[in-house]
C-alpha cells in the first residue's frame, strides 16, 4: 500500500474510532481512547508529508544504483512500519470495540506505545529535513559552522527513546 493511501486509510479508521469513543460516556477510558486516536490522526497527517520529501531526495543518497539504500530510506520504512502497525490495531479495534471480549486495557496500551513512537518518528522527519536544508545539495555530512552542529546534537538528544522499547521493541 502507497503512504498516501496508508495515512488516508489510519485518518479515517482514527476519526471513526475518536467519534466512538467520545461517546462513550465521561469515563476515562474512553477519554483516552479517543484521544489516542485523536492523536494519530494528527501525527499521522503531519508525518505523511515529510516522509514524501524524504522519499523524494532519498536516492541522492544510496549508495550506488544497484544499493537503494540509506538513513533516509531507513527512517521512511520505519515509519512506515509504525503507520501499518497502527493501521492494523485501527481496524482491529473498529471491528471489535463492541465485543464483550474486547480488551479495552490491552488496546489502550498498545494505542498509547505506538503513538508515542509515531510521535517520535515524525521528530526524526523533521530533524531529517533540517539536515537536509541545511547541507550542501547532495551532501550527506554537514560542512560548516561548529555552533549549528552543536545546536543539532542538543536537540537531537531531547528526543524520547525509551518508547521504541517495550511494545514497540523490533516492530520495524
């Protein structure tokens, strides 16, 4: 499936499952039920577009033209990874949410891992863009003042790893 049909298809399956889970009731399940999707909507449509950037430049980078591979490549297909593992979970749960053996619990929790590793993935999107506006065109490595290298690595540092562990550990 193409990303744009991926994240059309997780937008959709997201707003049906927030618009059931709003009205649920005041219970904080449900709360944070539609708000996991709440929030998948959201970092899914704004990740879309900087995986296609991504992707539109990333052969600039291989290795050579028989090795289509690089960081770049590698951060789209992990996204990726994490865009299907959602989309998957979407539909289970819109299929099953009314079930008496639905695991609310077990599904909330897989929703909240998984969103926080969207989360960060867009963050590396972004900082992958960055890289690349910031480079000379075809460059790879970053040529130039010390104080932006220094700025980088700082903020880069910011950035949660702990949630590509746990449930999330290898989904890529």
């Amino acid at each position: 499936m193409d990303l744009r049909t991926m994240t059309q298809s997780l937008v959709t399956l997201a707003e049906d499952n927030m618009a059931f889970f709003s009205g649920q009731g005041p219970g904080e399940t449900a709360r944070r039920l539609s708000g996991v999707f709440a929030g998948i909507r959201e970092q899914a449509l704004g990740l879309e577009p900087a995986l296609g950037r991504l992707l539109s430049v990333a052969h600039l980078f291989d290795l050579d033209a028989e090795t289509p591979a690089n960081g770049y490549r590698s951060l789209v297909h992990t996204a990726r990874c994490c865009l299907a593992h959602l989309l998957h979970k979407s539909r289970y749960v819109a299929s099953n949410r009314r079930s008496i053996f639905f695991r609310t619990s077990h599904n909330l929790a897989e929703l909240e891992a998984y969103l926080a590793a969207l989360t960060q993935l867009r963050a590396l999107a972004y900082y992958a863009q960055r890289l690349l506006a910031i480079n000379r065109p075809g460059k790879l490595f970053f040529e130039g003042d010390e104080g932006v290298t220094a700025d980088f690595l700082r903020e880069y540092v910011t950035l949660h790893k702990g949630c590509f562990y746990g449930r999330c550990l290898g989904f890529q």
